[in-house]
C-alpha cells in the first residue's frame, strides 16, 4: 500500500532532472591508445632500471661477514642437547674472522637464527603486552600458558614463551687483541622503550621453572632498560631472521682480524636450527639483498621489451582507432 | 508454475478457451459435485498464487456462479448487526491493519530470525562460532564477529526504518473514521475498532474500511458504484448489487438481523461465495454483491453492508504481497564459480593441514622442548601436555583454523555489494527521464531488485500486442451500416494528427483555428465536431471527441428513409448495449457539464463516445432503464433485460423497452459469433457486403464489432421474461440457464452493421522494434487478435515486412498441425541459411504466424519441438489468437530448450502467466489495471522504454554486475592466497602477519567502497553510442562479461598477483631483522594498493566519486592501519612508523604495484588492440569519432526516442 501513496496526488512525478541520475556527470575517459600504452611502458622501464641499479650497488656496497657458529661450538658429540642444557659446562667459544672491506661505522652485530618459526602460532599469541605496561596487570597471563604462572601460582612477568625463550648467546669481540666495544644501548625501538615496556615493571619469577627456555633477565632492571628482551619480543616475521645484537661505533679496516668470544648458551640443538653471528654494514635497502636491485631490473626490462613489441605491432599491424567499420556487424560477413 | 494454477488461469479467463485444458478442467470439477461439499473448485485449490492469475472474466463467471452449499466446516457465520454473537465462537480478526513486521519487542528476535534465512550469513555465523572455540581462536573474538554484527546491523537499520514507515501509514489508517451502526444509530468509529458482523453506511467519495456485503444503497434497484483503483489500478466504475431482499428494507428503523454463511477468507479479489439467510429467505451472494476494502464508493449517495472480512482478512490486505523473487541468470551461474572457490578454498585448507600434519610428524621428538612450540607444560605438579590433542586433532583444529582464516575465499561480501549495487542501478533506472511516461505520469518502477543484470541479456521479447503495443486507446474508426461503407477517413499523417486533437478535451477543440480545421476538413473529408446537448439551461458534452464523417452524419439526421431508419438503430444499439455508466462531471463554466462515459471494456467507451457524436448520446443509466439523447430529443428506453457478455457466446445483448412500446434485443458480439445468429435470410446482400467490410477492416488492424437487432413480439417477450426469471434465481447452474436463455433470444437477428474500432499503436513503437531487432533479440508477439489484425498490426510496426516469407499455420486437428509444421519446415530449409540478427544483406527472412487453436494441438504434444525448430528459423513469430495460458506456454517453449533468456511485456491480466513465466517480466502500467504491474518485475509507462531499459540500462547493468563479481572473486582470493603463502613460512600455524583487524577491514572497507561505486556508476559506453549501436547488446547476450573463460583467466591472473604481493617483501626481507608486524603492514598496504589499481585500471569512466572512491580507499587504508599500530595494547605497536621510514618499504611497495599488475596491462592493451572487441572499437568511436556524425546521430535520435510530449 506504501507504494501507492503517490498515485494519488496529481503532481508530475517526472524525476527532477540532474545530471548525477542522468548518469551524465562529466567524466574523464581514458582510452588507452598507442602512444599512451608505450609512453607508459618506456616511462616504467626508464624509472624501474635506474633504481634497480641503484639497489644493485647499494646491495654491492653492504659489507657482511656471516659466521655460523653452532656447528663448531659445541664438542662434536651426539649429546649436543646434553650439553647445552647443562649450565655447568664452559660453553665459551672463540671464533676470528678477516674484515673483507672496510666498513664504515656505524657496524651492526646481529644474531641470525635459521628454522626457528618465532612466528609460529602457539609463540606469536603467547605473550601479554598489558603485563609489560601495567604494574597492576602482572597477573594477566591468560594467554601466557604454559609459562604464565609459576607451579605456585606465581605470575611470570614477562610471561609466555616468547619471553621464555629469550636469546642469551653473548658476544664480545675484538680487534687486534683490543676489545671492540658493541653498544648496546638503543638497540630497542624508542616506541617499545617507551610506550610498551614499562620503567615500573620488573621481571618476576622469571625463568624459574623446570625448563629453561633461554637467558634470564636482571630483576633490578625495569622493562624499559632491558632492550634485548624488547628486540627479542619484536617477533620476525620469517623462520630465518636477524636480531640486532648491538653496534660497533668505529670503523672496521679491510683484513682486520677480529676474534669473537662467544658464549654459546641458547639452545637450537634441539630443532637443528642454525646460530650465525652477522657483521654487517646497512644501506638504504637494508642489509646485502639483490633481489630488489634485480626485479627493479627485470620489470623495467619487461616493460620495454613490450614497449618495443607493442611499438613494431603498431606499425606493422596498425588499427585506426575507433573506426567504425571494425565493428563486427559492419565488417564483410563473407570474411568471418 | 504448477499445473493447477494453469487451470486456474484457464477457469478465470473465459474469453479463450482452451479445448484441451478445458477438459481437465471439466473433470475435476465433475469429480466436486460428485461429492456433497461442494467446494469453489477454482479458488479454494488457487493457493497463495491464485489472485495474479485473476482475469476481469472471472467477475462475469463468479456473477453466474451457481447457488452452492457451503459447507459449515468451511464457512464463515456472520450474524448481521450482531458483532457480539458474530465474534463469539470463532474470534474474527479485528479491522485494524498491521504492515509493520516487528513490534519494539520482537524486532530484534524476528528481525534476526529473518535475516537468517539467507545462506550467506549463517555461513558467516558458523565461522564466527567456529572462531569462539578457545582451540580455533584464529581471530580475536571482536575482529570475526565484526563483519557479521556491521552486515546484522545495516540491514536491521534498513528493515526498522521501513517498518517504522509501515506502522506510521498503519496509524493513519487505522485511525481513520466510518460511520457503524451502533444501537439503531449511525455513530462514528474508528475503523480499527470495526467488528465483523457489523453494519456499516459509506457515502460518496468515501474509501471502504473493511469488506462488506451490500445491503441497501441510495439507488432503489440497489445499484452501487465502486471505484477500485487501490486495488487493481482500473480506474473505471464498477458496479455492485444489494440485494433486493434487503435493499427494500429501512435498516436505520427495522432491526434487520440475519446470518451470512461466507466462504473463508481469501485473496481473490474477483471472487466471492456466500449465502445470506434473511427473514427466511436464501440468498446467494456473489462478487457483485460485496464491495471490498480500498475501494472508494463513487456516484451513488450511500451505501450501507455488513461487515465480513476485516483487517488482514480483507481481500486488499491478503494481495499486499510484495514482489515475486527471482534470481537472475549472472547470480546461477555465478554459484558454479562459487563451487570452485569452495572446492579451492578446501583444498587450500587441506594442504595446510597435510603439511602441518607432516610437520608434527618430523619435529614429534622435538615437540616438547622446542622454545617455539613448548608442548609440555610445567607449571602444574604433573607435567601434562598444554593444548596439544594428539596428532590427529590438531590436524583437524587446523584444517578448521584454516577455514576460518580463509573465509573470505567465499566472497560473502560480495552478495552484500551486489544487493547495495542493485539498489544504485534501479536509483538510476528509476529517475532516468528517458523512461518517465509523461502521459500517465508513471515512473519506471523497479519491483524485482535481484535481476536487474538479466536485462543486459535479453534474447527474446514476449509482447501482448493491446495496451503493449497499442495505446489501448480505443477510436472509433469507421462503420459499415446496412452493408455501406462510411469510412472516409483515410490513413496518413493527418490522421494521427487529428487522433492526437481528438483525444483532448473540449475546451482545446475550440481553440483550434479554423485554418486548421479547413486544412482537416480538405484533407479528410471528415471534421470533429463537439455535439453538444442543450436540456435547459445545461450543456452537456462528452468528454472524449470523435472525428465524424460527415456524410454518415447526415444520413443519421434522414430519420425517414430506409438508411436512416438503419443509422438511427445502429447507433441507438451502440449507445444502448453496453454497460457502460454516464458520470457528469462539472466543468468550469458553470453551464457547461462533461459526460464521462465509465467502463470496463475500452471498446464500449470508444463506441458510446462515437454514438453521441452522432447524436445518441447516453445520459443516463439506471439498473431499469437508460436515457439517450436522439439528436436533441431525449428518450428513456426500459432496459429489459440484459444478458453480459460471457466468453462462450461471445456476444452481449440487451433487451429495450423504445418509447413506442416496441421491444427489441440489441446484440452485439465478435463477427464469428454473430454471423451465426444473424438470419441469413433477410439480407443476404448486406450481410455479404458486411462481412466483405469487415475482412478490409481487420486488414487495417481495426477491431470489428457486428451489430444485429430483432424485434419482439409480446409473447416471445412474455416467455423470455418467464425463463429468465427462473434462470436468474436456480440455485443450481444458474450461469448455464442464464446462457441458455439468451441463446433463445438471440437469434434470426437482423444485421445493422458493423462498427470498425481503431487501437493506436503507442509512440515509437516502429523504431523500438527496429531497435531490438538490430540488438539481436528476437520480438515476439503473443495477441488475443484475429490474424488480419495480428498481421496488420505487424506490417504497421514494422515486426512484419514485405520482405519476408509468410509461414502461416491455421489448423483445425493435430494432423494438420503436423503437416503444415513439417511443410512450414522444409520451406525454411530450402532457404539459404541466412544469419538472422537484422543483417542486411540477409534476403531471406521468415515470418512464422500461427494461430491459437493451433496452439492447442501443438504445445504440450511432441509437435512442441517442431514448432521451435521452426521458430527458432524464423525472425518473427506472432501468435494470434492466444489464451493467456499459451502465452505462458510459448514463453516456456523457449525457456525450457535454450539458455536465452526472455522478456514478457504486457499489460493486461491476460498477460500475467506470461510475466510470471518469463525470466523477466515486464508490466505496462497502463489501461487495463494493474495486475501485470503487480506480477511483473519492472513497471514502466510504455512499450518503448524497453530500448533505452534494455538497451542502455540492461547493458550497463550487465557489464557492470559482471565486473563487479569478478573482481571481487579476485578481490578476495588473492588476499586469501597471500594469507595462504604465508602460512607455508609459519610451519603451516594459521598466523598471519597481517593483523586481524585489517584482516577483517579488507573486505569491508579497505576495497569494498570502490567496486560498489564502480559497480554502480561506470559506464562502458555512453547511451548514445549504445542506442545508435543496437548490436552493442550482443555482448550480454553472448555472456561476454562473466563466463567460464573469464573467470579462469581472472585467477590465473589472481595467482600472479598473490605470488607478486607475497613474495617481493618476502624475498627482499629475507633473513633480515624484519619483525612480523611490519611486514604485515606491508603486505596489506601492498594488497590494497594493488586491488585497488587493478580496479582504476579497469574503469572506463572517471567520475569525481570514482577518483575519491579508489584513492579515498586506498587513504582510509594507510589510516587505518596507522591507527591499529597506534594502540599500544597490540604487538605491532608503531611498526607501522618502522617500516615506512624506510626506503625498501616504499621500492617494495611499487614494485608489487608495478610487478603485479604488468602482465595483466599487456594483455589488456593486446586484447583491446587486436581482439577487435565492438565495445571497444565503439569506445574509441566515442572518444575519437567523427564528432560532425557524431551530432548528427543526436538528433536522429531524438527524433525517435524524444518525441513531442503532449
């Protein structure tokens, strides 16, 4: 009935013309014609090859000097998990290694670890972010388990495996038989030391249980200072990842030696994941990588290939556009 | 359809029967009055469906209906003026009415109850419940309940306005005053407090409140006037009867009491069965006796009946049923592509969960201690392990972890934008001027909102010819009189001029020079002349004028020869025998008063307005007699008797009593019917020049009437009045008695003549046929007509022309049917096989025309293949002489052997099965009511709307839907796949690096706005190059927009782009200090972006919207993402600010945008340059095309499509 309330007025009902329900706004109409298709796909490979060049040698220009260690670091024996596990052993290892380039401050010492998935599933939930702000929210470990609460009862702060399996292999390097000295103060982003680790929260219970996941924390220190934790929490988004260690403030000459003293304590023995220690300088695209350099390249490339492919059909295929007798029902029907 | 509803349409329209249906129909009504309960056959199987098939022939059957025992069990007592008792055993519903669905209480059970009807959403449902087991909880509880609480949410906001809508109308109407009779005193009431039972007065201009049986109106023979426009749209008076029991009766003074035993409630509003006991006496009541709510009383004083159906047992309120539901052909076949992503997104689930099985398997001695999985937990005294199920659980948690994860896959979104798109469309379909109907100030009306995309792919049209094709507009033309010809007025240009000034009132006839009316007079020998009758100091006139040839005039005025005496009956027979009621209507000048002839059939009208130009103008009419205007003399006839018309005799009749005392019957019927009545005896050679007339005149495509009178002598008179006495009150059979006697009557007829009657073909009409037929769709039209007038209407709009071959089957028996089919047959084999579509260079077109009794034979028989072998050959097909039911036939004689999709169009009741068989169905909302309108799917003023509807609208419609699916299967699988690769780096865990929200957010509003606004607003081709190339239609006819190919290549395409999306930040952050979040936030803006471009590549149009739709998206994105790194509380805080301070975030950035979408623009510029698409090329013409014929093309259609309103 609703629908007819109208029909009985006698006002025209003629829709009040507009060019918006006329469909008849003005619009833009891009036709892509020959010369724009090949405008545009020169202009991609003259904009995407330079860069791909420049990432080439910017990638060329990092200096890196990878050394796994874990295989070495340990006695050669079938109780490699034994142990590591055992906190009485001497896990202290000396490894040295030759500067290929100089490399100019500020050098960055990271941590890789292969086949360990800190972005599984079960690790990525297993933490609580209120804990870490909120003195008052130490006992929200709900999420945490099983390393939220202590056997007693006791909240673990900062609770849940990722915590838990904290990274604890320690460097110190050195050069030429003087120590180098890694800084480790701002290794952390500022945000996370500010806004999510808390000055006034403290570890508690911290790695007290049975099971020793990885390093311990200082229970002096406020979340806020302990930047390794806040690196390590920074979960990698790959099963292969770095982790800054620290940076070394002075430059590094070519065929220096450097000797590295490590305390080989976190265990990727039970997983046969892999421990490297990364020496490396950065750039602009972040450490050495040629992908980028490369696909910039080869997308560039691409489009002026076709560039030129479309360029040659042109000429030798040409197609007025817009010509009426292309039409199907204008062309020969003898012909189709 | 089922087949019982066939045999009801069957039963209600009985102007076309059908011999073998009508059998069955026999049958089953010979097996009711076998039994003792003798149930309305018809109404009572008719189901909720029954009221669209309803024909204005039902009235005259229900009138004649027989007296039949209602059963009590099925009857309904009504104590009259006893509501007390009425309502005692049995609790009648109430009179007030209740549209709204909801009150404030049950809204949000019934409202959600509702909304969960649909499949989509308990699909949503079931992952967001899945998703609140603490094993399965992949997002967290607020980010998957999201998208299903926003979707509840809008559509619960938009169902509680409408209602909100309702219940105010409802109020108003419900608060409405009437006047009841309440303690022998007419008091008013509120008409939501009517009871049944109760006595009711309505006075003039007054809307009925409930539905009443009459008891007594103003009129002393009883006679009411109804008008039911609220209820079927006609807008022509309607008579109802009281009955002559109770009409006599004072019912303010003498307390009348009485009981009506009435059949239940239901939604036939042509039919009524009833009993009334009064003083007892057993009345039968019909449909004529009761007045329905909605309709308004009009020319009659007052009214008074007893209440018997009120509020939603009302026959107005059991029809407001909204719109059939269809689904349109884009959205079946788009569930095949469905299936697939099910079967994809299963298949993605159980490669997951294989691989993760496999993983748990490798690691199981490692399981316990690795730091990153941990699975032994030792914070309890016994070392247990924590939320591990054994291997087999957790490979099946992850399987459902993966379902959840890669919901999206099934773009359930996607039925939300389409619903929301569909609504733009008809916005723009509604208020396009183009198909605004000046004349009937009629908008186009959208009332199926789900196939507006199957106007783009339209291969056959279904036309009614009357009211369809033609204006429905009856003119009189020409007669033929005592076997002379007068028809003077020639065809041509003036012709149709004179139609146009014919149509206006008299006060615009009198402003036409008199230059104009020499030039009118010259040309066509004949001029319109406004008679005008003088009683006193009044002036009548009628309202429509007819064009007048003069030289009939004047013989009409030599009342003393023999032509004259001839004329004079004619005409006389023309203004008498009809039923069509005079209504005065005051005019400005206060001496001058208009006659509005009021009837239901056009034709009446258009021959009672003819006869007062002549001069026989009728001026009154009454139950018991009618006065006519004899050229200024005023005459009052006694009306008789009066047998209507009914579908079997095929011919009414009327019994006068002249004021020299002589009795005649007058009849007046279809040509078959007549000439077998008409004594051939008498005038052999009038009668041969007649049907001579005739046959020229149905050539013309004018619609003949034949006019016999005889003369009764008293005793004839005496025995007829006898008989009729006892057919009118049998109580059993009464409507064969009834026929019976008038066949006594009419009989040895003498013939006065014929009358010629001229239906306009509507504006345009011609060029919209040539149109459609240039877009590929095949016209077919389906007439009630004689063949000459079928094939005459065809030649004049252009449907037939001379070029084309003839087949013509006109049988009487099946085996000629079959003959003639197998020859029909191998004369279209013996012509080349020319490709149809209009092309020109095609010599050879067919023209099948069959016939309805042809039709009989041939449809449901296996000749059904024959004749769509042959008219699947044939470029037209027009079908004459068909019943509504074989319309509904034919079109499923199409729709059942092909794919193509098919359009019905018409007007009439007759036409509905049609509507309601076809894919789409078109409802002209023009003179015969609005029963087509309410059974079809779109509405519109005129036939010609269907070019730009179907043409422009269709197209668009169609290209657009059929983007918009595709690109939101991609849209949605290639976030899907990206999640998906993901997940084979987490140890196949269901992370994500993309954070749950944006997860949820993508679908909803990081890329949803766009492909809704594109979906509504872009348009491939604007409406000028798609009117002047009808054959761009073709496109959606060959499905070219959505089809299997496409849809492959569309994944293919989407497979490309995930690998580029995912692996670019992967393999340039490999082994770097990256953390999750932000490349999480990589990936998404990547998957944004590139979407997003993917779509502005897409876009023919760029409009304001569109720039701020797609950029505005892709802003809204960074936005949100900024804002959820924003929170503190969620682990990727600030990664965001990390990530986009670096150079790489932006080179990856582009370098997905770039890499991802390359191939898809090469190939695009490929197909566009040397796939010689027409859309294409027609595209181009648009931009870079000639602009000098481009102009000239404007105007040309102009003139065709914008023609001068009147």
């Amino acid at each position: 009935m609703s629908s007819d309330d109208g029909s009985s007025k006698k006002v025209s009902k003629k829709p009040r013309y507009s060019r918006f329900t006329q469909q008849e706004l003005p619009a833009c109409k891009p036709i892509l014609t020959p010369a724009l298709v090949i405008g545009i796909l020169m202009c991609l490979g003259i904009i995407f090859i330079p860069i791909g060049l420049l990432a080439l040698s910017a990638s060329e220009n990092v200096v890196e000097v990878v050394d796994r260690y874990d295989d070495v670091c340990i006695p050669s024996t079938d109780q490699k998990v034994g142990f590591i596990k055992d906190p009485a052993t001497n896990k202290t290892c000396i490894r040295t290694f030759t500067i290929p380039k100089k490399m100019r401050k500020p050098v960055y010492v990271y941590y890789q670890l292969d086949n360990f998935y800190q972005n599984h599933r079960r690790y990525v939930k297993s933490r609580s972010d209120r804990q870490l702000w909120n003195p008052k929210a130490e006992y929200s470990t709900s999420l945490c388990d099983p390393e939220g609460q202590t056997g007693d009862g006791k909240p673990i702060v900062p609770c849940g495996l990722i915590a838990w399996s904290l990274f604890n292999d320690t460097y110190s390097l050195s050069k030429n038989d003087a120590a180098l000295q890694i800084n480790k103060k701002d290794i952390a982003w500022r945000s996370d030391r500010t806004h999510k680790f808390s000055p006034n929260v403290y570890p508690k219970n911290f790695q007290n249980g049975t099971l020793i996941g990885g390093g311990k924390l200082d229970e002096n220190i406020p979340l806020s200072q302990q930047e390794d934790l806040m690196v390590w929490m920074r979960t990698s988004a790959l099963p292969t990842f770095r982790k800054l260690y620290g940076k070394i403030e002075t430059d590094l000459e070519a065929n220096e030696k450097i000797t590295v003293t490590i305390q080989n304590n976190y265990n990727t023995y039970s997983f046969n994941g892999k421990k490297k220690l990364v020496i490396s300088t950065a750039t602009w695209i972040g450490g050495k990588n040629d992908f980028i350099g490369k696909m910039y390249m080869a997308v560039g490339g691409t489009s002026i290939v076709l560039g030129v492919i479309f360029s040659l059909l042109y000429v030798f295929k040409p197609r007025p556009l817009g010509d009426p007798s292309y039409l199907s029902w204008n062309k020969n029907p003898a012909l189709d | 359809m089922d087949y019982h509803s066939q045999i009801d349409i069957n039963e209600n329209s009985p102007q076309f029967p059908d011999p073998i249906r009508s059998s069955s129909t026999h049958s089953i009504q010979s097996k009711t009055t076998g039994g003792h309960s003798l149930r309305e056959v018809s109404f009572s199987e008719l189901g909720p469906t029954s009221v669209r098939h309803g024909s204005r022939g039902a009235e005259s059957e229900g009138f004649s209906a027989s007296y039949k025992e209602i059963h009590d069990d099925d009857a309904r007592l009504i104590y009259i003026n006893d509501p007390d008792k009425t309502n005692d055993k049995f609790e009648f519903a109430g009179n007030s009415i209740r549209t709204g669905k909801y009150s404030v209480l049950t809204f949000l059970p019934r409202n959600l109850f509702e909304q969960f009807h649909r499949v989509a959403y308990i699909y949503f449902l079931v992952i967001a419940i899945l998703n609140q087991l603490p094993q399965l909880a992949v997002f967290g509880r607020g980010a998957s309940i999201m998208p299903l609480a926003f979707v509840l949410l809008v559509t619960a906001v938009k169902d509680a306005y409408e209602d909100y809508r309702r219940h105010r109308s409802d109020k108003i109407e419900n608060s409405r005053l009437a006047w009841v009779l309440v303690d022998e005193s007419f008091q008013q009431v509120r008409w939501k407090d009517i009871r049944v039972g109760e006595i009711i007065r309505v006075c003039a201009d007054e809307t009925l409140p409930c539905d009443m049986v009459l008891l007594s109106t103003s009129d002393s023979t009883g006679v009411a006037y109804v008008q039911t426009t609220n209820l079927d749209g006609e807008s022509n008076l309607k008579t109802r009867y009281a009955k002559q029991e109770t009409q006599m009766k004072n019912l303010e003074n003498e307390r009348i009491s009485g009981l009506i035993k009435s059949e239940k409630p239901n939604r036939n509003i042509y039919g009524f069965q009833a009993n009334m006991e009064v003083d007892g006496k057993h009345i039968s009541l019909g449909p004529s006796n009761i007045i329905l709510r909605g309709c308004e009383l009009k020319n009659t004083e007052w009214t008074i009946g007893v209440a018997v159906f009120a509020g939603r047992e009302t026959k107005a309120m059991l029809n407001n049923s909204g719109a059939p539901s269809k689904r349109s052909r884009l959205e079946t076949s788009m569930n095949r592509e469905i299936i697939f992503l099910s079967i994809f997104l299963c298949a993605l689930c159980a490669i997951v969960s294989v691989l993760h099985g496999i993983w748990l398997r490798r690691h199981k001695g490692e399981l316990d201690l690795m730091q990153f999985y941990r699975k032994i937990d030792y914070s309890e005294a016994e070392e247990a392990d924590y939320n591990y199920y054994g291997w087999g659980m957790e490979v099946f948690f992850v399987f459902l972890m993966s379902v959840i994860v890669f919901q999206i896959m099934i773009p359930i979104s996607l039925y939300i934008s389409m619903e929301l798109v569909r609504v733009g469309q008809a916005f723009f379909m509604i208020r396009d001027n183009m198909m605004y109907d000046e004349a009937s100030s009629s908008r186009f009306q959208c009332r199926a909102l789900n196939i507006n995309e199957d106007l783009g792919q339209i291969k056959y049209v279904f036309s009614d010819k009357t009211g369809t094709l033609t204006e429905n507009k009856m003119e009189f033309q020409c007669a033929c009189i005592g076997g002379i010809d007068y028809s003077s007025v020639k065809g041509g240009v003036e012709d149709s001029q004179i139609g146009n000034l014919g149509r206006d009132t008299a006060t615009a006839i009198s402003l036409i020079s008199s230059s104009h009316k020499l030039k009118v007079v010259s040309t066509c020998k004949s001029i319109i002349i406004s008679y005008l009758v003088t009683g006193g100091e009044q002036v009548l006139r009628p309202k429509m004028k007819v064009k007048v040839d003069p030289e009939l005039l004047n013989t009409s005025k030599r009342k003393h020869t023999n032509e004259g005496r001839h004329v004079h009956d004619f005409f006389l027979a023309l203004a008498a025998c009809n039923t069509i009621v005079p209504l005065t209507i005051e005019t400005p000048d206060p001496a001058v008063k208009l006659i509005d002839y009021q009837g239901e059939s056009p034709d009446e009208q258009a021959l009672v307005y003819a006869a007062a130009a002549y001069g026989f103008m009728l001026v009154e009419r009454t139950s018991g007699h009618i006065v006519i205007d004899v050229q200024g003399e005023r005459q009052r006839f006694n009306v008789l008797g009066l047998h209507e018309f009914d579908s079997d005799r095929k011919r009414m009749s009327v019994i006068l009593g002249c004021p020299d005392k002589a009795i005649k019957v007058f009849v007046k019927g279809a040509d078959t019917s007549m000439f077998s009545v008409i004594d051939r005896s008498q005038n052999l050679n009038v009668l041969k020049a007649t049907e001579t007339h005739i046959q020229t005149y149905s050539s013309k495509g004018l619609r003949t009437l034949v006019i016999g009178v005889r003369e009764l002598s008293s005793l004839e008179f005496e025995q007829w009045q006898s008989s009729y006495e006892v057919a009118s009150t049998a109580l059993m059979g009464r409507a064969s008695l009834l026929r019976k006697v008038a066949n006594n009557i009419e009989h040895h007829l003498g013939i006065l003549g014929a009358s010629a009657i001229e239906d306009k073909l509507q504006q345009g009409v011609p060029e919209a046929i040539e149109s459609l037929r240039t877009a590929g769709i095949k016209v077919w039209v389906l007439t009630g007509d004689k063949q000459e007038t079928a094939i005459s209407i065809g030649y004049s709009s252009k449907l037939l022309t001379s070029k084309m071959t003839q087949i013509v089957i006109n049988n009487n028996s099946h085996e000629s049917c079959r003959k003639s089919l197998i020859e029909a047959l191998v004369v279209s084999k013996k012509l080349p096989d020319a490709p149809s579509g209009g092309s020109k260079n095609c010599k050879h077109q067919l023209g099948l025309i069959i016939d309805g009794t042809s039709l009989v034979y041939i449809l449901d028989s296996e000749l059904e293949e024959q004749l769509f072998e042959l008219a699947s050959k044939c470029d037209v097909v027009l079908c004459c002489r068909v019943a509504p039911l074989q319309k509904a036939g034919i079109v499923a004689l199409i729709k059942s052997r092909t794919d193509d999709m098919t359009l019905a169009i018409g007007d009439g009741a007759n036409d509905v099965s049609m509507i309601q068989m076809a894919d789409v169905g078109i409802g002209i909302s023009g003179q015969e009511g609005r029963q087509a309108v309410m059974a079809s799917d779109f509405a519109m003023g005129q036939f010609r709307f269907l070019v730009p509807l179907l043409l422009v609208h269709g197209h668009w419609n169609y290209n657009r839907m059929s983007y918009m699916i595709l690109y939101n299967f991609y849209r949605n699988a290639v976030f899907v796949l990206l999640l998906f690769w993901y997940v084979l780096f987490t140890s196949y865990t269901l992370t994500t690096a993309i954070t749950d929200w944006s997860s949820v957010l993508y679908s909803v509003l990081y890329t949803s706005v766009p492909t809704i606004i594109v979906g509504v607003l872009d348009k491939d081709l604007s409406r000028t190059s798609l009117l002047k190339h009808s054959q761009l239609y073709g496109a959606g006819q060959r499905q070219e927009s959505y089809n299997g190919k496409l849809f492959w290549v569309t994944m293919l395409d989407m497979l490309w782009q995930s690998v580029a999306v995912f692996f670019v930040p992967l393999l340039a952050y490999w082994g770097s200090n990256v953390d999750g979040s932000s490349l999480g936030d990589l990936w998404a803006l990547g998957v944004v972006v590139m979407v997003n471009i993917h779509l502005a590549m897409d876009v023919t149009r760029w409009y304001w919207i569109t720039h701020a739709a797609i950029w505005g998206s892709i802003i809204a994105t960074f936005i949100c993402v900024i804002a959820i790194d924003m929170l503190p509380f969620l682990p990727g805080y600030w990664a965001f600010f990390h990530i986009v301070k670096t150079e790489l975030f932006w080179v990856c950035l582009s370098l997905i945008t770039i890499g991802a979408l390359l191939p898809r623009f090469a190939v695009k510029v490929f197909v566009q340059y040397f796939g010689h698409n027409d859309i294409q090329i027609a595209r181009e013409a648009e931009k870079f095309g000639n602009s000098r014929r481009y102009t000239q093309t404007q105007i040309e259609m102009h003139q065709i499509f914008d023609l001068p309103q009147r």
